[in-house]
C-alpha cells in the first residue's frame, strides 16, 4: 500500500485539463482562432497533421466530464479559461457567449461539490493579439490584465482559487527559442522578451483578480526539473547551473522578489525591457505556487548549442514513459523541499504530475495501465515523503482527466486517467483512474 499519512488530512485531491487540449469547437460561440489553431493547420508542426479542432469535444460534452471527476472521487477541478473565447479579438471587446461557458461551468462544479481552480492563460493566446505582436510586446501583458479582469468580475463571486499562468517556460522558450510550440519562433530576443512579458502580464492579473476578488487565493504554475550534470567535470557543472537558471530560477526569482539571475541576462546577452515598477508588480504577493512535475534534467555543457549552452542526456533509469521521459519519482520531492527552503514556500499544490504510457483496450473494453499506476503510486508517496520533511504541500493535481491534444504529439500520447476514442468520443476510465479513486479514499478513510 502506498504510504501517504503524512498528507494533510484537508488535502486537495485533483485532475487538471487544458482548454485548447480538450475543448474542441474551435469556431463556435464567438471563439476566434489562438496561436494554437495557426500552429496546429501549419503543416509539419504536429503529428500526423492533427489539430484541436475537435479534441475531446469537451465544450459539448463537460457535464460527461464532470461526472467522470466525480466518480474518481477528486475535490478539485483544475482548467483553464480560453483567451480567444472570451476575448476574441484585440479590441477588448468580451464575447458573451464564450464567457457563458464558463458560467456554466462553473456552476455545475459547484453543484458537484467540486472545487474550480481555473487557469488564466494556458498557451492559447489569440490569433489577434499575437498579430499585434504577441508575448514579445508589452501590449500583450496589459490586454491579458484587462481579460483577467473580465473573468473575475464575472466568476469572482463563486471562484477563489486562480493561477494566472501555466508554463510560462512552455510559452517563452518552447514557443519563442525552440520553435516546437506556437507561435513556432525560434529568436533569442523575441524569446526573452516574451519571457518578460509573461511575468509582466501575470503581476498585471495578479493585481486585476485582488481589486475584483477580495479573498481571491492566486498562484502561479511553473513547470521545473532538478538538474544534474552529466559529469562532474568543470564545463558540464557550469552547464548544469546554467541550466537551472533556464529552466528554473529565471522563473522563480523574479515572482520572489529577486530580479532576473545576474548569470542568465549575461549568458542571453539580450536587454530586458524593463520599467519603473516593473519588478515591484511581478513580485506581487502570491498565496501559493504551482508545480508541474515531469522529469529530471541531466545536462552536459555544448557550446556547439544555441545559448544557454547546454544539452540533455539521458538518464540511467530504465523506466520511460512513452514521451521517452525518465521515470524519476525523487525529482519531485526535491523540487517541493526545494520551493519551500529556498523560496520560503508557505503553500503549494503539485498543479499536474502524470505520464503517457502505450495504453491498450482489452477485449473486455477495459484499459489496464499498470505503468502508469506505479508512476503515480511513487510520485504520490514521493509527495508524502517530502511533507514529511515540511513541504507545504496543501493538494495534488493528476495530469490529466482526459486523454487529449497532446499540442505537438497530437493523438499520439496520452496522459489521461480516462481513456478517450477519438473517433466516437466514448469515455473509458482506466485501471489508474481507479488506482487514484482507491488512493484517495484510503487517504480520506485514515
């Protein structure tokens, strides 16, 4: 039996979804095109060809959804709000229809005694603001406070719990420098330009949700990994502190209060354009922070690389998931005694955590995943461990309800605790759907 009697006994028990990776009706009700849409009917950007379009039709199909939650037993429901549904355009002007979905929404996770944590921007920019000049321009921050100032006027009187971003790496570095996300760019400068911005414009909501919610509870979800070096040599430590600037302090310092790490702006040689009380508004006070664990970094130096200099290697674990991710349950709870001793974290929630794995259907419909039950079952322990050692771990998030658009996979991967078939939408809840039910009403039973 998984050991988890360290969790709070008020632990918040979750799955978490992405609006452009389930929702589909990508042109009804007002909603204009996102970065994603563009990205996704650019040819070669994703696997074999495919697009939100549909996804899991959860627009139509949600109070099926929220069933399916209910039945795992969780007590919280993670989302996120689509930009381009309820602002759909660079005007400003708000599309009714959009926001109503989310009303709707809204209510019946009420109704359901499930609590809604929405999620502001999880990388669905619209089309419009990015023609204007997205994330790297400084209009995009104040367009995106005055969105989060339409969400809260209008759901603020039932929702408490809010993050403003989700991945603000995912957008800047995968998005801007890599170019295997949208907007599909690939511009050191227009990379940490937008990586400013998205700070910028997470402090600009953060202030929009307090003046509109006066007991709002708001975070921010980062996706960070423990990095290691490859080698103990000079050049390969070097790398992997490199490394953990890019992938982590760069997000964590500036909402604590302490700049942008000196070493990074020296590696990116780019200036950033910061303003008078720039840095104040992205240190706003937070009342927890979000986590999104995945995987360990081992890192070796390559000047070759474009900067920060560096690339991954393979770890020694042979247990992968089918992204090819080792599978390393200690990482997250090193990041959690991480967050809380460096960072003086006095609430966290663990905002997703999950693995894809080559799920099959039995001849009797079922899908047994037992990797992904033993991937949760030691991350959940791992969790327990590190509160433990004093983490203020106060919920956990399983990645994801629903199998989904997995943005530049597709179809191919899927994460979720349910399986979808895409061709007629039936819901199956897998073997580790049920595994998470059993572990929480073990959890709720002690």
């Amino acid at each position: 039996m998984t050991d988890l009697h360290a969790l709070p006994q008020d632990f918040v028990w979750g799955v978490a979804t992405a609006s452009y990776q389930i929702e589909g009706a990508v042109g009804e009700d007002g909603r204009a095109p996102s970065i994603w849409d563009t990205f996704s009917h650019t040819p070669g950007k994703i696997a074999q060809g495919d697009t939100g379009d549909v996804a899991c039709d959860h627009y139509h199909r949600w109070p099926e959804d929220l069933a399916l939650a209910r039945e795992l037993g969780v007590d919280a429901y993670r989302f996120s709000i689509a930009w381009p549904r309820v602002v759909p355009q660079a005007d400003g002007r708000v599309n009714e229809a959009g926001l109503a979905f989310y009303d709707r929404l809204t209510d019946a996770l009420l109704k359901a005694g499930l609590t809604p944590f929405p999620t502001l921007y999880h990388w669905d920019l619209p089309q419009a603001q990015q023609d204007r000049g997205g994330w790297p321009a400084r209009e995009t921050a104040e367009r995106f406070a005055e969105y989060a100032a339409v969400v809260a006027k209008r759901l603020g009187d039932r929702v408490t719990h809010w993050s403003t971003l989700n991945e603000p790496l995912c957008s800047a570095w995968i998005g801007h420098l890599d170019g295997h996300m949208a907007p599909g760019l690939k511009d050191l400068t227009a990379a940490i330009r937008a990586s400013y911005h998205l700070h910028l414009g997470h402090g600009l909501a953060v202030q929009a949700l307090r003046a509109a919610i006066p007991n709002a509870r708001i975070g921010i979800v980062n996706n960070l990994s423990p990095i290691v070096p490859a080698s103990d040599s000079e050049s390969d430590r070097a790398a992997a502190l490199r490394a953990d600037g890019h992938i982590n302090r760069w997000w964590l310092d500036p909402i604590h209060g302490r700049g942008y790490p000196a070493d990074m702006v020296r590696v990116y040689g780019v200036d950033l354009p910061i303003r008078g009380g720039d840095l104040e508004t992205i240190a706003a006070p937070l009342d927890w922070l979000g986590l999104n664990y995945y995987f360990r970094q081992i890192v070796a130096d390559d000047p070759s690389a474009p900067a920060p200099f560096f690339r991954q290697v393979p770890g020694p674990n042979d247990a992968r998931t089918a992204m090819g991710w080792e599978v390393h349950a200690p990482g997250i709870a090193e990041l959690l005694l991480r967050l809380t001793r460096e960072y003086g974290a006095r609430k966290i929630y663990v905002t997703e955590n999950g693995s894809a794995y080559e799920d099959t259907v039995g001849a009797d419909g079922a899908v047994h995943d037992p990797g992904r039950i033993a991937y949760l079952e030691q991350h959940l322990a791992a969790c327990a461990r590190a509160v433990a050692e004093g983490a203020p771990l106060a919920g956990y998030f399983a990645w994801s309800l629903l199998d989904n658009f997995e943005w530049a996979y597709g179809y191919e991967k899927r994460f979720g605790l349910v399986r979808v078939d895409y061709a007629t939408q039936q819901r199956t809840i897998k073997s580790s759907g049920r595994r998470y039910a059993e572990l929480i009403a073990a959890h709720r039973k002690r």
